[in-house]
C-alpha cells in the first residue's frame, strides 16, 4: 500500500457520531445490524443515516427494499445533488445508498477519498447519528471507511473463522490506526452470556499478542449479543425491517437494548 493511501484517522471527519459497522469475516449480519440499529435508534428520537460504505456491496437497498433513481455515484459525477441521493428508509431514517457505479471506485484515488469526506462532512451537521456499513475484512476501502468513524463497532458470530477473521481485523486497526477500543457486538449467539465470554477470550489473546505505541492493548467492549433467531431470516426474505414487522421477536428486542445501550453510552453518554 502506497504512503498516501495508507488510512489514518481523519481528523476532520472523525466525530463519535460516525460509527462504523464492520466485521473481520463476510455474511455475518452487519447489513441486518446496521438497518435495524437505525431503525431502533430513530425510534429513540435520534436522526439517523446510514450509508452504504460497501460502495455498493452491502445490499442495503435489498434489506430495505429501497430502488432509489439517485445514488451516491451520482453524487460523485456531479449529476446530483446529496439531497437528491438520499432516500428514507421505511424505519424512519434516511440512507445513502453507493449505486453500482461505486464499485469503480474499488481503487481508492485521493480524489475519491476527498470526495468521500467532502460529502460525510457535509451531512454530519443534520444527523445525530450516521453508521457507515462497510465491506468485510481489511480491504483498503475498508479500512478507509472506518477511519472516518469515531467509533468502530465490530459483528461477530461464535464461529471460529468469524472469531480469527475478527481478531485480525482488530489487530490492524489497533496497530494501523492506532484504536484505543471497538465496540464488539455478538450476532448469532446460542446462550445468553456466549458473547461477552467470547469478548473477554479476544482480549485475553490481543493482550498477548497485540503490543501497540503506548504498550497498552486495544480494549473491547463488549456492546452485547443477538440470539440467533430464524425470524432475521424470515425478514430478510420478505425484504423487511425485522425491527419495525417483528419488534418482539429475539433479534428485535435485542437489537433495541443495543440502540439504548449506544444512546446512552456513545450518543448521549451525560444524559443531555
Ligand atoms: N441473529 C441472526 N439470526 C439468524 N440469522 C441471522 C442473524 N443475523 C444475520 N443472519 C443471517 O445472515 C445473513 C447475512 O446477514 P448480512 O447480509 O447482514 O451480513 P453482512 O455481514 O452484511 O454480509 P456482507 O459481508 O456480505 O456484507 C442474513 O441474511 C440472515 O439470513
Ligand atoms: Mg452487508
């Protein structure tokens, strides 16, 4: 990776409002996190945007069943305004959606990246709260995405592959990006209490074998956990917000206790 476009935090972006939604392995529910953390939250009063940071990838627009004219591609192209990209999701908060065009941008320019920020920091003065849902693993893109966010919140599943590819993960935003904490949140669990045993045995390994500048390892904080529950699949299927259809549902309620638990530690942590 060239100097240039090595990914540090960027300060002008960064603010605690930006939360990246990301994961060490594929498929294990960070798009189903993200649309229904926001719809949780805008239940709670916040403004809320999440925006593709999968350029295009993350299949928000297939949870959601969103089929907006404008994307941020064209945003990008100058044929549009930002106003004009995004839409409302049926949850109440609004999404940027990346379009398929975004894809191109799979190699990251300084333009692009200029770009990127120009746009998030444009928006930041409207919403209380944006997530950025981003690929998998530890692309360039990704990486790039998360060092917009003030706060990084890690899925995970009790899988081994998904633990590895987790610690790998965290491990290079610890050393690249110099993370002092992420946030870890536990999809698929079987047992309640699965998740922060698994959080406390990721510790225990980076504490080992992560050594950072400071000599202090990058601490987890456990979020909390989302049972698995055949309901997420069943929304998924119908294309529709588990949260908003099924709100008693496992996952749903769970979810909700999130979106509290984020709104009074991340968003609101003095009660204002
Ligand atoms: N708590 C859960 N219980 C049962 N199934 C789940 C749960 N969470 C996610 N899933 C299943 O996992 C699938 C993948 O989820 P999702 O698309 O959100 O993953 P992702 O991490 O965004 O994937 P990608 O890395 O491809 O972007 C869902 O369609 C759903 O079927
Ligand atoms: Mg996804």
């Amino acid at each position: 990776m060239s100097e240039a476009l090595k990914p540090t935090l960027h300060p002008a972006a960064v603010s605690a409002k930006v939360m990246a939604i990301t994961s060490g392995k594929g498929g294990v529910g960070k798009t189903f996190v993200a649309a229904n953390l926001a719809a949780a939250l805008t239940r709670r009063g916040q403004r809320v945007l999440v925006l593709d940071a999968d350029l295009g990838l993350a299949n928000l627009d297939v949870v959601l069943n969103l089929h907006p004219k404008v994307t941020l591609h064209d945003v990008f192209t100058g044929k549009a305004t930002v106003d004009q990209a995004i839409v409302k999701a049926p949850g109440g908060f609004s999404v940027l959606l990346a379009g398929s065009g975004m894809v191109e941008y799979s190699r990251l320019t300084p333009e692009v990246r200029d770009e990127f920020v120009r746009v998030l920091k444009g928006l930041l003065p409207r919403f209380d709260v944006v997530l950025l849902d981003t690929g998998a693993g530890i692309s360039d893109v990704v990486l790039f995405a998360i060092s917009l966010a003030g706060e990084v919140l890690i899925v995970a599943t009790p899988e081994p592959t998904s633990l590895t590819d987790a610690y790998a993960a965290i491990k290079v935003l610890s050393m690249q990006q110099k993370r002092r904490h992420v946030r870890m949140i536990i999809n698929q669990t079987v047992r309640p209490g699965d998740g922060r045993a698994i959080t406390g045995q990721l510790q225990q390994v980076l504490d080992r074998f992560v050594s950072t500048d400071t000599g202090r390892p990058v601490r987890l904080i456990h979020l909390g956990d989302i049972p698995a529950d055949p309901s997420v699949r069943d929304a998924v299927m119908r294309r529709q917000l588990l949260s908003l259809n099924n709100p008693n549902s496992p996952a749903a309620l769970a979810i909700a206790q999130l979106a509290n638990k984020i709104d009074e530690t991340v968003l609101t942590p003095n009660g204002s």
